[in-house]
C-alpha cells in the first residue's frame, strides 16, 4: 500500500469539530489507541496533555501550519504508525500549504481505515514516542544465522554499548514501515553455525518512534522499502542519525558482486548521503567513502561528515577444549595447517588459493587447509574446485562457521592464514590472526596494507596466484621467518573492542549533535 494517499480535497480542509467528532466516533481498541496517539503527539509537540479531542486537534493544527517538515514527519509516523517515505512526505506538506494542516489530518483518517480493512491489526499496535534517546537499529543482525565480518562487528560493538548506556535496540516491522523494540536477548546471540530464524525472533511490540534523538546504524542496509523509510529520516525527522561504514565495494569492485547488488548499494548511499556522521571501518574505506561524498556536491547535496575508526582484533582467552577440537577434528595430523576465513564470493578470491595451494601440494609439500566461511553469490566455481581437490585426496577441508572460541582456536593453532582479497573495508581475519600471533599473508594495497603496517604479514598480489604460492611456500618452509612474524604479530599495539565502542559512541553521541 501507498504511504499517505493524500486525497485532494476541493475546501480549505474539515472543521476541527468535525474532525473532532469523526475521531471520537472510531469504536473499540482503534479508536482509544488513535486517540492516545493524538495526544502523545501534541504532548511530544510541547502542548497539554489534558483535554479532548478538539482541543489537541486545534494545538496540532497550529504546529503543522508553520510548514515544518520534521513536525510533518512525526505527524505522519504517530498518527498512521507507519514512517513516511519522501514522496509521501512532501504530498502531505504540500497539502497542508493548499487546503489546511487539518486536511493531511483528514487524508491520514482516510489511510488508516484502507490499512485496517487490508492488515485488521496493523493500527492497534502500541505506539511510544522517545526523544532523547539513542536508538539502535539491529534489525538484520538480530535475525542472522551467521556472523560473518558485518555481523560480527554489529554485534560486539553494540552489545558494548548496551554494557555501559542506555539504548533503545530496535528493529523493523513487517514490510518495513516502521520500527519495533528488540529484546536484548535476542539482539547478538548467535553460536556458529546456529543462529536465530524466523520463528526465534522475538513478536513485533510497540512502535517506537524517534523524535529529537539520536539513530544509529551498526550494520548494512540493503532492503528496498527499510532504506527509504531510513532515507526520509535521516532528512526530515529532526533526529541526528549516523552509520557505521564498512565499505563501497559494490561500487569500486562491482565485477565481484552479484548481479543488481551495484544498484542496491547506490540505494543505500542515497539514504546514508543523508545522515550526518559516518563512522569508516579503516583509512582505506573512509577514502572511498569521501570520493562518494566529493560526488554529491553535483546534485546539491552536502553530506556526511566521515571519520575512520580503526576496527579492533581483541583476542579472547583461549579455551583448551576448543583447542582440542581443532587439534582432533579440523586439522590434520602431522601436517601445519593454514587457515582461510571469509565468505566465499569471489571478492575474497578463494579460488586462487586453491590454485596456489595445489601447486605447492604437487611440489611436495605437506600442509593441510582449512577454509571458515559460508558459501555466498557465484560461489559454485570455487565448490566445483573444492570438490575436484578433495576426490583427489588433497587434504582441504571447508566448514560454514565457528563459534567464536573454535574460531579464536583455529588461528592459534594454524601456522598461517592467508587472505588475498580483491577490495576490503577491513579485513578483520587478517586483524585476528595477527592479534593470536599468527602470521598472516594479505593483499599489497587498501585497507590490508594498512593493517599490516605494524608488522606480522606477508603481502602479495592477490591476483596473481604464482605470487600467493611464493609466499606461502616461504610461511611453510622458512621457519626463521616464520618465527620474525609471530614475534612482530605478538608485539603489535593492543586494540580492544572497548576502545572501538567507546570511540565511536564518542563519535556518534556527540553532545554538541543533540
């Protein structure tokens, strides 16, 4: 359905008694809810909270006749419980200037009887309204099965935050209209392979609304109608709202992505072009990150403010059933293991390293490989490959996830890992093998380079294959170097993931912003 249909109509707009009286007279449940909303909303607008109908609907009347899009904004996100998109935003203001701020009132009547009749209880959810707050979008995450790079980092920064301030942890309803309270309880759970489905999550419960508060995005945002939704709030709410910025891959690499995920990302960036802070993962990103925002300056539109914040690697204390399991079941006796972990798109360029690794295999060498990740878009090519190597006998292994301490176990058991990536906005593997002391082998540009600057690494051309085999082979057979590495890994600055959330609260939650 259309947000706002916004019917013309031919008069200046209806009486306030008879919008009064036409309020009053909705029966039952709807009807005290819608009522409850009214006022909230004039409350929330600094009006009493006492008196009828009438009297909050002439109080209401005043405020949107000064023409203010943020008061239009929550108008529209209270009384109809659903977040405007622009269009539908703009047709109300432009309404409001020809025929009445009681007019867009009226069409809003209209709408929610044609919601109703299609979704019976789409307008008797609970609705609050918090102003002054942070309020933090999980929605994606919290229904993950999985806890790869993006996950990973929503979940550990956001459970921080909830650690040490008070947030509101939402999510968004059906269809994406508007957002809901998520329990904790659910936001950041996941164990490896075993995360939270559909039936888990918990039922969608009162709307929330954000007035004069503070909205956070930890996380990607790729659904169609949740980005326009996000797009006219972050423009018109009044809210401040700031996103976490992983990378511009998509764009800058689009050969690796999966058909249409070009123009979904430019979708996204619409929104975040309006937002006001955008908290990059590394350098390397925040660059990419400011040539789209040089761009915008062509279509008039300012953009946000960017800021790297160096994403952490924070080792755990390692568990020795963990390190057991590895031992026993992932690696191969008697032989080093090297481990690969990362989805396998081809960004990530996995198949290059069963190339490499194949190579070295018919020199003679002996090592086992261990790749950690779930399949993911034009995958098939490196399962074929996989498959073809392990009928061979090759002693290669691929597994979809790890729970973090089987994961954090896997590095320090590994002699190396190895992560030739295409393009990164981080490359946290390369991060957390060299905070286990495990030296790594990674990419010679953008934001690996840039974590291997403080030593541990082994970089290389991730496109040419001979290159990755050459470095490899020396991870494998020189153990003077070997050795050099794990030293420098071992002696790299600590960087924990409260320095990271607290930076980025810091960043997000700017007094001065509020």
């Amino acid at each position: 359905m259309t947000m706002l249909s916004m019917r013309r109509l031919r008069s200046r707009g209806p009486g306030v008694a008879g919008l009064a009286k036409q309020i009053d007279a909705e029966p039952g449940t709807r009807g005290r809810e819608l009522r409850r909303r009214l006022s909230l909303l004039v409350q929330t607008l600094g009006g009493s909270d006492v008196g009828q109908t009438i009297d909050h609907l002439e109080r209401l009347e005043v405020e949107l006749a000064h023409g203010d899009a943020q008061v239009m904004w929550l108008t529209l996100a209270v009384l109809l419980g659903q977040f405007p998109i622009e269009s539908s935003l703009r047709r109300a203001c432009r309404m409001a200037e020809l025929d009445g701020p009681l007019a867009v009132v009226a069409a809003v009547m209209a709408d929610r009887k044609d919601l109703e009749r299609e979704h019976p209880n789409a307008l008797r959810h609970h609705l609050d309204i918090v102003t002054n707050q942070v309020v933090v979008d999980l929605h994606h995450t919290s229904g993950a099965k999985f806890n790869t790079g993006i996950q990973r980092v929503a979940r550990e920064v956001v459970r921080r935050w909830a650690e040490t301030h008070d947030i509101v942890l939402v999510g968004w309803k059906s269809g994406y209209t508007a957002l809901y309270r998520l329990p904790e309880s659910i936001a950041w759970e996941t164990k490896g392979d075993v995360g939270l489905d559909d039936e888990s999550v918990a039922p969608e419960g009162s709307i929330i609304v954000p007035w004069r508060s503070t909205y956070v995005l930890p996380e990607l945002l790729g659904e169609a109608g949740r980005v326009d939704r996000f797009q006219c709030l972050a423009h018109f709410s009044g809210n401040r709202s700031s996103v976490i910025g992983f990378d511009c891959v998509p764009m800058t690499t689009g050969e690796t992505a999966i058909v249409g995920m070009g123009a979904d990302f430019a979708h996204y960036l619409s929104a975040v072009a309006r937002t006001d802070r955008v908290a990059t993962i590394s350098e390397a990103s925040a660059v990419e990150f400011r040539g789209w925002r040089a761009m915008l300056k062509g279509a008039g539109i300012e953009g946000p403010e960017i800021r790297a914040i160096l994403l952490p690697a924070d080792k755990p204390t390692l568990n020795d059933e963990a390190l057991a399991i590895v031992r026993d079941q992932l690696a191969v006796v008697g032989m080093p293991m090297v481990l690969v972990v990362g989805s396998h798109e081809p960004r990530k360029n996995h198949r290059a390293v069963l190339h490499a690794a194949e190579m070295l295999w018919r020199e003679g060498l002996s090592f086992s490989l261990l790749f950690v990740g779930g399949n993911s878009w034009n995958s098939e090519r490196f399962t074929h490959n996989l498959h073809q190597l392990q009928a061979e006998g090759r002693p290669v292994h691929a597994v979809r996830a790890l729970t973090d301490e089987l994961l954090w176990a896997a590095y320090a058991v590994a002699r190396c890992t190895v992560f030739p990536s295409i393009n990164e906005g981080f490359g946290l593997p390369v991060a957390e093998s060299l905070a286990s002391g495990t030296p790594a082998i990674t990419s010679n540009f953008g934001s690996m380079r840039e974590i291997a600057e403080a030593g541990g690494a082994l970089l290389v051309d991730p496109r040419d294959d001979h290159d990755i085999a050459a470095a490899l082979k020396r991870m494998l057979t020189d153990d003077a170097l070997h050795a050099s590495l794990a030293r420098q890994a071992r002696e790299r600055p600590a960087r924990s993931w409260e320095d990271y959330a607290r930076e980025t609260w810091n960043y997000f939650v700017d007094p001065s912003l509020r």
